[in-house]
C-alpha cells in the first residue's frame, strides 16, 4: 500500500484527508474529522495523539456506536466476505479466517455471550495475536465488569488504529507499533559465529498445529541476513525455531556421534510484548547448548 | 524370570545345565555344550568369555548354521508367534511387532534382498535399536562384502547372547549390556535444585511419531527417583525430554509473562552407545536454560 | 581425636562423664553435669538437645558467667598461648592466630568496644568463619541492642558446643555442623568429563590474600577423588578455583589459539551456609564456559 | 595527529610526498621514493600495497639496510629517549619503556644473541604486542634459520609500516590493522539486557603485574558505550574483565545470599589476533554465569 505523505494530509482538502484518514477507526470518519482543524501535525506522533484525545473526549454514546460499529471476530461478516478491508487483511494475519468447524463454533458461542454481556461486539488488535492469545482474551474478558471492559475495547480500538495509521501516512516519526524476532548462532566448539546452518521459525498452536513462518540459514556471522519477523507486531503465541546443528558440524568435518548426540535443536519460546525485541540465540557444540533472552 | 544362580550352574548335571543355558545362542545349544567342561565358571564374565571362545572356534559351516537358525526381523514367523520366547520379547522391545504395512513391506523386501545376497538372514541385537536405527543399520550392512557381514553378523549373535546371559544368571559380577539415561534440573535463578518439576521423556521416529516412555516429576535434589532408562541397553534412537518449566516457576510464586518466555522446554538429543551414561541435565531460569552431555 | 562412644558416655560415672563432655561449653562443665540424670541418650541429637535445654533453662548470671568465660577473639590469651585447646584450634582455623599488627590492633578496639557495651567478650563459631566475615559479624553485632545480642552470643556458643560435641563423641547419628564444597568439569566440546584437569581453590582476603587450600587433578569422571572441602563447616568467605583448561585440552591434541583464548578459568564465589552443599561445576570448551550452584 | 589526505599525497612535490610518508619505514625514504612515480593511488590500500612490493623487491643489501636501521626493542637508545617519535611511541605502548632491571637485563641479553646470530636487531611490531608475547616471539625466533627469520622481520617491518600509514593518511578506505574488543551483559535471571553495572578491562603479565586498561558501566543494553578497546591493534595478551555482578543485583532488588553467591565475576581470556574482532559477552543471574567468544 502506497503511503501518503504527512505533508500532504496537512494540506488536503477536507475529501482528501478522509479519503486518506476516515479508515483509521472502522466505520467511524468522525474521528478524523474531529482534529482535521488541528493541522499541521508536525509528526506521525501528533497526529495519533489528536486522534486519540478525540476519542477519548467523545460523549459515551458515540464511543458505544464506534465500538457498535466493528464485525464480529471470526464471524458472520468474515464469513460472507463483507468485512472493510483492514478487518480482512487483519482478521486473517490471525489465522480467523479459515477456522475449523469447532472453532467456528467456540467462536459463535463467545460472540454471542460478549454481546449478551456489555451490548458490543468483542474488539481485539488481531494483528497482535494468534488464535490461541484471541481465544485467552476473550475468555479473561468476558469476566470483566462493563467499565473495565468498556476501558479495554478503546485501548483495543486504539491499537489497531495506530497500526493502521503507522501504514497509512509516511513521516519523518514511526509509531512504535512493531515488534522484531530475531537470532544468533555461535559455534562454542570452534569459537565463532556458526554460517551456513539451516534453521526454520514456526508457530505452534495448542491443538498441535504447526505453521512455518520462515526458513533459512544463517549468514558468516551466525545472524539471519532479515530477521525472522519485523515491520509488524509480534503475534502473542508460541514459537519454535529449530536449528540443524548436525547438518552444520557435519559440514565443518567435526567429529559426531553416529547418531549425533545434537541433531536438530529445537527452541521453543513464548512472545508476549508485540512491540517488543526478541533475541533467541543458540550457543552450541556438539555435545551442548544454550538459550536465553537476549537483547 | 528367575535367575539361576552361577554356583547352582557349576554344578548341574548336563541336562540341568542345557535347560539353564540352551538358549543363550538362538536354537544352538551345542554352544553352551562346548563349555559345559570348563567348570566351573568363576565369574559370569568367565563364563561368557568361554561362550564367545566356543563360537569363534567352531567350523565356518557350524557358525553359518547358527546363523541361519537365526529367525527374520519382523518376518513371518514374528508375524505367526512362532518365535523362540526371547526373540519374541528381543523384537517386541524394539518395536517390530506391530508394524504398519509400508514397514512391513520393506522389512520383507529387505530380508530378501539380505537373504539372498548373505544366505542368512539379517541378525541385529534388538534391545540395542529402535526401529529406525535397525532400518539403517540393514542398509548400511546390505552394503558388507561376504566376509565383513559374517563378522558383522556374529558379533551381533554375541551381543544377542551377552544379554540373554546376563538375564539368566545370577552372579557376583554383571556383564555389561546395560545403559543408563538421567536427568537433573537446576534452578539457575534461584541456586537451587528445581524439585517438584513435571518432566516426560518420549521416543521420537522419523516417521513423525512419538512414544512417551516415562512420564515423572523431579525430587528435592532436582532429579528423578529412578533413572529415566536403567537395566536395560538403551535403544539407539532419537529421544525428546519435555520440562514444565513454567509450571515449576509459577508454583514457586517466582514472576513470569504473560504467556511465559520459556514454558514447555524440549530437549532433544540422539543415544548412540547402547550401554552408555547419559546425563542430560536442564539448568534454566524464566529467561535462559542450557543442557549438556553431562556425566 | 579418639571419639568416646555414645553408650560408654551413658554407661559413664560422674568422673569419666565431665572427662568427657565437660569441656564442650568453654570452661562451664555445669552444662553437662545438667544433663548427666537424663541418660541414656538414644542419639547424638538427644544428648545436644538436651545441653542447648539447660543452657536456655539457667538462670540469667549463670548464662552470663558462662559468656565471660570466653576468651577475646584474637585477643591476650591467644598471643600468650593459654586459650583452652579448643579455643586455640578453633581461632587457628580461621586465621585469627598470626595477625598483623594492623588487624591485632583492630580487633583490641573492637573487644573493648564490644566488652564495654554488653559487658562480656564477643563469642563467634571462629570454625564457620574467615577473618574478614568475623570482622563484618563483629560490626555488625556492635549495633544490636542487649537482648538481641545476649540471643545472638548464645546462639554462637550452641554452634561452638555442637561442634565440639560433634567431634568428641561416636555415636550413629551425627549433628549436621558440616558442609561440603565439590567441584566437576565437563568438556563441552568433545561431550564427556575432563579428566586430568589440574585445579587449585584458593580462599581470598579483602585485603588481597590468596591462601591455597587444595591443590588436585580431575579423575576420570571429571570430579575429585575427595571433595574440594568437607567434614568441617565451609568457612564463611569468597573463593576461587582455577581451573588449567588450556593445560587440559592441549593434552587432548584439541586445537587452540596461540595463546589460547581461554587458560586458566578462575571461578570466583562465596559461601554464605557453612553447613551448606556447594557443588561449582565448570562446563568448558576451548571458547566458552558456564558454572552454576549445582546439587 | 594531523592526517594528510591521500589526494594532497597523490599531488605533493617530492619534498612534500617525502614529508608525509618518509617516516613510514624507519629511516628508510627510499622505500616511499621508490612508488613516487606510480601515483595517483587510487586508495590506501593500494598504497601500501606498492610501498610492500617496493620492499619487497628491493636488494638483499637495501633489504638488510633497514633492517639494521632499527632500534634494539628495550634498548640503549630507548633508555637514552634518541629513537624515533614512532619507535618511542610504539615501545611505550606495549610497555617496555619502563623496565625492572631484571626485564632489562633479558632484554639486554637477547638482543646480544640475536644480533650475534642474524645481524640485524630484533624487529616486531610492538603495538601489537605486550611485553610477554614479544619475549615469547623473541625466544621463538632466535631459534628459526637466518632465511626464515630474515622473512619474519620483513614481515614484521611491514605490519609496522602499515600501522603508521595507516594513521599518517585520511583516505576513502583504511587498512585493516586494527582490533576491536567488546563485551555485552545479559541478566538470566530477569531475561533483559544488565544496565548500570560497573566492569573494568586489566592486562595482566606473567609477573603478576596488572594493568587496568579501562573502568566503565554498562548502558541500558547491556553495552558499554565505546568498545573496551578499538582503533589500534589489540596487544597479545591475557585480559581480564572482571564484572560487579553483586552491586547490579543488589540495586535491582534481586535477593541475594550474604554474602553474595557471585560478587565480583573475572572472565580471563587472551588474545591472539590484534586484528581481530572479540566480543566476550557475560550471561549472569545471582547463581549462575557463561561467557563465549561471540561475534
């Protein structure tokens, strides 16, 4: 998608900037239009804060109709393809869209008692999420009172309102709504960085599904040459990389076992601060291995 | 099973003798025959020494007839519960009993192809494998000329009888044939043993599939009450152990995120000494862990 | 030191009993002739239980009289040689005996400091300790009110007459006053213990001492034929092993830098519970090492 | 010291070009004069390159020539400060400046044996060196033939003429004579990077001598703001890093044993490569540490 320059939306007439910015809340061009007189934004930042401070300031019903105005997760809409755009794109970057029958159906069944509960459909920032994290909010929520629930809908339409924005506008400024994963290998036996060794990034679900995000090998020095996720948020879920390590100490001619006592390593990791860095690096002989958190 | 002891061996008539130590070499008692007066034996060491020295002395024909008396791996007979007790138990153990169709398709292509090359069938200690080791092991072995396999083959036949000794007879000393696999947990956060922390120990084959051996909880001093595999050869195999690590945290009231960084750890590692020690201990914090070929 | 018998000590007349439990409170036989009706002892355990009851059931001056009867840590009686033979053994053992005249200076200001305000010398189990953790004990102590540190001088004496008790008498059980500090080296890079590792632990002074206490070789299993410390209390203080892993691994025909990225490992820590456990293993290739409080 | 850019160099007169770089070899300008003709160079690297081949191609004479027109290392003239600025800055910086009398004396010494046997003084490039390298190289040396070790001290010569190209000239490229050595802290226990705790960098000598190099504190990543050291070559030596882990926790409010389990953490390593890139990073948590050569 071709961003527009904040240059531009500070100087576009009132069609243009909601043609550019009347997506950034679903359904609801008002918020643009309510700080579209507080232009110039000298940042990214700026703006994003006016549009939040507009929100916030709104009277509770129009909040209640913005909330009113989102699809259900994974439901009906999605279903028959009638979901804007953004709700598409971001309703499958969580995997909502092809949903077994049973999930469908779990889905349904908490949809339904989350309207039943506080008049609003459940509002989450998928692209911050997996299935799995989805489904744990929804339950942990569904205990909430209203107006702690009412507080944690906005703080979710607001994430997803930033993301939209950080990918909408081009400034000098990002938003920090990315996150980065990355990783290491270092060779302890011989003491350097260990090249050449494949290695794949999956995300693993709770039923046991396994998605493979990425596979790849490792540069001269130990590192991926783009790390493994960037320039989106990081999904809260559970991660896998596993690392040939055999295939690598092989090609280097270091003795092994036969069977290698350390063939394919697998770290499993659980993300939980989208917006945050992660480091895994793998410190490996043949006969060893380590892991941390590193930064 | 009982075992008999060496002394009450030392002294048996020939008949008493026979039906303690006839079966030791596959339907060829003529090998505990051979040795019946060398009596008595000293240690069950002596005795096993006198065995192998039996067989290595015997005629090329007298060798080849034992060896052909030896049943196929995963073949008809194990199919019709025809097979000498010990075989039935030895090919159980290595999983060989209730094979798919595919594995047994290529048990009997191969078993041909050893036959028809070798004029024997293909002989492997069982207890010693799993089945994707004895796959290999069978394609690495089709490859032997006449005379390596021959050798190839006895020395199997001996690591067959070593074994079957060692059950039979009790004595002051053991052969040995057995292996040993434990585990041991440190709290790196805290300096502590991690007592208290579910475990499982699985065999993994190449096939995909996954068989969980032991499942246990570690005591105060970090390990588990009884070694993970003992008093038998540990089957040269891929194998995985899986801690709870968050689990342990969480109930130790230590702080963790949301999900945890670290929960669920996999070690993976391949045992390639039968009758080896291995130590493969965790040392991990909520952010870090490491293992090893310990001792 | 002949250890005189639980049950000769019951069976005892009243002579030969305070021959030998008479010195175990510094110069206050009155502790065991308390105790002497209350034979026969079943345990070690019952009969210093028994001593720590009277001594806590006594009249207050008599407590107090048997706190005076204590000599100055490092003070007049030392230098002139006229400390009873425990009270010489133990200040010998944690260096009290040669002191510079800086420290002997130190410690004449800190008994008259401590003497004037609690009115007895300061008591510490001179055996749990090093110079440098006596002199913090001290400081500290000098801060507390009368009553904290009439508990707390006691508490030394029980520690002192367990101790003693401990190491006079034989008997199947044995009171926990020992700790025990053990080492083991793991070669990393080739997956089995490093035997033949040449070591040394030092003890280390804050003014810069070194004093080396154990001087060995790794065995086969990569651990010490005798622990590095045990069958006293671990003294309270910081130490180093160093560790030849160069030396080690050059024999091994491993191939190093020149000179080798790592020589000597000095692994540098401090012991806080004299009757604790501290294993410090080193798990080391050419280019990394780790160590951890073990178990 | 003023750089002169390599274009002024490509343009200057003879006297100019003579100026700048007739220092490069120890009083030795022909060896500039000698590439006068083939500027311009196009980069430093080609420079240097040229001054090498001219070297190199020069008469076993002229060869000997310079050879002999260097200073004994730690010799009279040192002593009488009538070397060269660059001689005199070369031998300060691998300390042999200030000698005991009994290093002088060694130095004396070898240098008489080594100009009796070979006819030229003991050449090596002292910033890449300390004090204990260079007397193990001396040592190693007088044992090569005259062919070989003619070779090594032009090579020798040369990286010592790089070395103050390299530092005479501002050009595009530089040349790649210099190291770099850094460290990186991560706390285990608590998965981010150590911020705030304080490190220094020592050189230690076989004497037991210590020379602190560098004292810092870590910034929120774990890093030290500047590389512990860079922009020179790194000396043959052994460092140590020695790292206050018990202050760090201690400030973070992690619970520590009293006293500490790990206070001060020295990590001993040596360099080998001057041109090498060390990364010597320290994972730590109250209980626990691991270091690596990492990248």
């Amino acid at each position: 998608m071709t961003k527009t320059p904040l240059d531009v939306i500070n100087a576009a007439d009132r069609d243009a900037f909601l043609a550019a910015l009347g997506t950034v809340f679903e359904h609801s061009p008002w918020v643009a239009e309510a700080v579209m007189a507080q232009r110039p934004f000298a940042s990214l930042a700026a703006l994003a804060g006016a549009m939040e401070a507009a929100l916030r300031a709104a009277a509770g019903e129009q909040q209640l109709a913005l909330l009113q105005a989102h699809p259900d997760l994974a439901g009906a809409a999605a279903r028959a393809g009638t979901l804007t755009q953004f709700s598409t794109a971001e309703q499958q970057a969580a995997g909502l869209v092809n949903l077994s029958a049973a999930d469908s159906a779990r889905f349904v069944k908490l949809n339904a008692a989350y309207r039943a509960r506080f008049g609003f459909p459940f509002i989450v920032c998928a692209r911050r999420h997996a299935k799995d994290s989805i489904l744990r909010a929804f339950e942990r929520r569904l205990g909430n009172d209203a107006d702690a629930e009412r507080a944690a809908a906005l703080d979710e339409v607001l994430r997803i309102a930033r993301l939209r924005l950080d990918g909408l506008v081009a400034a000098p400024d990002r938003l920090k709504v990315h996150g980065r994963l990355s990783t290491h290998v270092l060779d302890t036996a011989r003491g350097r960085p260990a090249g050449g060794m494949a290695l794949e990034l999956a995300q693993l679900a709770a039923d046991g599904t396994r998605l493979t995000l990425v596979r790849t090998t490792t540069n001269a020095d130990g590192r991926t040459d783009a790390p493994l996720i960037a320039d989106r948020p990081l999904p809260i879920a559970t991660y896998e990389l596993v690392f040939d390590v055999a295939g690598y100490f092989a090609a280097a001619g270091v003795p092994l076992a036969d069977p290698p006592f350390i063939a394919q390593v697998p770290l499993r990791f659980a993300i939980a601060e989208p917006e945050g860095h992660y480091h895994v690096p793998l410190l490996v002989s043949p006969w060893s291995y380590s892991t941390y958190r590193g930064s």
